[in-house]
C-alpha cells in the first residue's frame, strides 16, 4: 500500500471540501457569478477522490483482514 498516495488523497478531499464549503456560503450570500458550475464540478472531483481512497482502503483491509 502507498501510504504517501493515500496520505495525498486525503489532504486533496479536505482542501476541496473546503473549497466546497466556501463555494456553497458564497452562494448563501447571494454572489450571482457563483453559479458557474463550480459546484458540480467540485463535487464531481470528490466523488472521484472518495472512490479512489475507498478502494485503497478496501485492498488494505483485503490484505489484513
């Protein structure tokens, strides 16, 4: 298992569900240029990290399971 990898994964869902997170209050305040389809577009990219740390996991717990 790359640990590293993992460890890079899981840095790169925080800073875009932060990114997430100040993209949806921005949208709270009213900011119209906001929805651009940077949401979807960051909840895509999420998706995908999740799915991959997932499965990561998965084969680890496969190994030491």
């Amino acid at each position: 298992m790359n640990y590293v990898y993992l460890k890079r994964l899981y840095a790169k869902r925080a800073e875009l569900e932060a990114k997430l997170e100040l993209h949806d209050a921005r949208y709270c305040f009213g900011e119209e240029e906001v929805d651009d389809g940077t949401d979807s577009d960051l909840r895509q990219r999420l998706s995908e990290i999740s799915d991959e740390i997932d499965e990561l996991e998965a084969g680890r717990g496969a190994r030491t399971g």
